[in-house]
C-alpha cells in the first residue's frame, strides 16, 4: 500500500459520485480556510482521534482523563465532528472548539446548525425539532455569532503525517474508488457533490464492506457518522462512532478515542460509557418502543 498521497494527473481523476436522492436538497458546504487542513506529524506527543461527541461534554472529558491526555506532553485532539447535538451539554463544546491542540472536523450536525444559523427559519425548525437542535434555543445573539464565527471555518477533512504513513479525518465516508488524493481536490475546488458525501454519505460503510480494498494511498482513515454498538475497522478503513447520540435508547452508547503514539502504532481503543442520559428522550424513546 502506497502510504503517501500521490500527486497524480488531474486528467486521471474520476468524477465526485453522483448524490442520492435524500441529499439533493442540501446546500453545498462552504468553509472559510482551508477545506483541508494538514498537519504535521506529532513527533512529541499523541494525536488522539475521537468519535462522535453529540453533546456529552462530560463524558469526553472523562475520555481525555482516561487516557492521561497531556498537552504539555504534545498530545493533539483530533475530533471527527457531530460535537453537538442530542446530548446535555452542546453549549460547552465550543470552547474545547477553540483551544490550541484541539483541531475538529465538520460533521452534518456541525453542518446542520450552520445551516440554520445562515439559512431560512424553515431550515432552522428542520434543526432544532428534529435533529438535536433544541439546545440553541437558549443562545443569545452573541452566543449564536460565536458559534458561526467557528462553524464556518471548520474543515471537512484533516491530513495528518503519521509514523506509517498519512491518516485522514472524514466525518463521513471517502467515496467507494476513490484516493485520498481525488477527495482532496474536490474539496479543495469547493465541489458540492464531495463535501456532501464527506459529511452524509453512508453507503461505503453498507455496501458490501467485507470486499472494500480501503483507501489506497493512505495509511489509515477515521470515520464517525454511523452509530456502532462495537467499532469498525474495514481495509484501512476505521469507524468509531460508538453511539453517544443515542444513550437514551441502549446501555452501551459511549464516546470512543484511538490513540496514535509519535511511532505510528494505534493504542487499543478507548470506550468510555455516556455518564449523563437525557431522561426526557428516554422516557419518549422507551414510550415508542412500547
């Protein structure tokens, strides 16, 4: 496996795969910086790659203490977006958002609240009554330009040099035959069909992921977006939401770190269980059920 990213001929790339008809409808994501952001590798500390958070803030925090996070040690945060929504505690994410050491990706939640923020009261309806939003209703203008000023230049992807090679944060998915290095171009050229999938799509994950070669030109890619009861590793290929956006609905739902040491080697991962459970959700959640 070629663990760099090749440079090669514009002319040879393929064309972003067409949407599905569940994603016509979504606006194209725009960023304000790098679409892409790379970063060098970590020679001193750990990068310390983190599923989907949804807004159980103390349970992230008890990951970091569970690991002995150190960042006058090196470590690097790397989250794989969707931070917010659906857990108790949305409204403190943003500043883990803004520290230094802290670099996150952008989620379709991060997206959806963008979204609403920038969009008609129709999309911001859409957000907050059915899609975990309904923490924001308690922002103050202030508060709601703060969350837009970060949103906006959240990137849909990260590059990060590594001990074996490059890793690669998407939220989502890289579409199925696809390098990295095509990816990174759409995304860089702004192609809507490309963030779109790198925050939505799903069907890499469900098609057939037993014959999935991976991603040919990297080292690893970490994903999130598909609420798993046991992570997943397919080819090269990692998945590690571990459900915290559902701790209402089964006992096991957690937020899940993968530790990358200066070295390359990828520690056991780390689970730790959602502490703190919306009860109102689980009441209507076991009220559906019966």
């Amino acid at each position: 496996m070629n663990q760099g990213t090749s440079q090669a001929d514009p002319s040879e790339r393929p064309s972003p795969p067409p949407l599905g008809w569940d994603y016509d409808g979504l606006p194209t994501p725009r960023v304000d910086g790098p679409a892409v952001q790379s970063l060098e590798r970590n020679e001193r500390g750990r990068d310390l790659v983190i599923g989907d958070i949804h807004g159980q803030r103390e349970t992230f925090e008890r990951v970091l203490e569970t690991v002995r996070y150190s960042p006058e040690d090196g470590d690097r945060v790397l989250l794989l977006g969707d931070v917010i929504d659906r857990g108790p505690d949305s409204a403190g994410m943003l500043e883990w958002l803004r520290r230094d050491g802290v670099t996150c990706i952008r989620g379709n939640h991060e997206q959806f609240m963008l979204d609403a923020l920038e969009g008609t009261k129709e999309m911001e309806e859409l957000w907050m009554e059915h899609n975990g939003g309904a923490w924001a209703k308690a922002l103050d203008r202030g508060e709601r330009d703060e969350w837009r000023e970060v949103l906006r230049t959240l990137p849909l992807a990260v590059e990060a040099e590594g001990g074996q090679g490059k890793f690669v944060l998407v939220h989502a998915e890289i579409p199925e035959e696809t390098p990295w290095w095509a990816l990174k171009a759409w995304l860089e050229e702004g192609d809507r069909r490309a963030g779109i999938l790198a925050l939505w799509a799903r069907q890499r994950y469900m098609n057939r992921p037993e014959r999935d070669p991976g991603v040919p030109d990297v080292w690893r890619t970490f994903h999130g977006h598909v609420p798993l009861r046991e992570l997943r590793q397919v080819g090269n290929m990692r998945w590690i939401d571990a459900g915290a956006a559902y701790a209402h609905m089964y006992d096991g739902a957690a937020v899940a770190c993968v530790p990358i040491g200066p070295d390359g080697n990828e520690q056991e991962p780390v689970l730790v269980k959602v502490l703190d459970v919306d009860s109102k959700q689980g009441r209507a959640a076991r009220a559906a059920r019966s």
